[in-house]
C-alpha cells in the first residue's frame, strides 16, 4: 500500500502533470506518467515479492 502512495501520489501525478502541462501533451502525457508510475510500482512489488520467496526458500532448506 504504501508502494501504492508514493508510486502514485509522488511519481505518476507530478510526473503526469509535467507531461500534460508543462509539455502540452494534454491528456496521454496524464495517462502516460500514471502508466510509468504502475510500471514502477509493478517492479517495487516484484522486487519485493522475489525477496519473500528467496528468504522463505532459505529458512526451508535450513530446516
């Protein structure tokens, strides 16, 4: 969830607005900054997920 806050809330939507405005893409530069925002937090999850399995796969061998 909290991947979620900052991916969204500090990535995608700074990021989407500078496209959209600052840039003039209008609304795909909105959508596109919310979309690398959702890739971003697409690997942070991953990331995250690969550490949990690894460590669980560690304490299992050792048992």
């Amino acid at each position: 969830m909290l991947s979620h806050l900052v991916g969204y809330w500090m990535v995608g939507l700074p990021l989407g607005y500078f496209l959209c405005y600052r840039l003039r893409w209008g609304a795909i530069g909105l959508w596109a900054g919310l979309c690398v925002a959702l890739i971003l937090i697409g690997l942070v999850l991953l990331g995250a997920w690969h550490r949990k399995v690894r460590a669980h796969a560690r304490a299992a061998a050792g048992t």
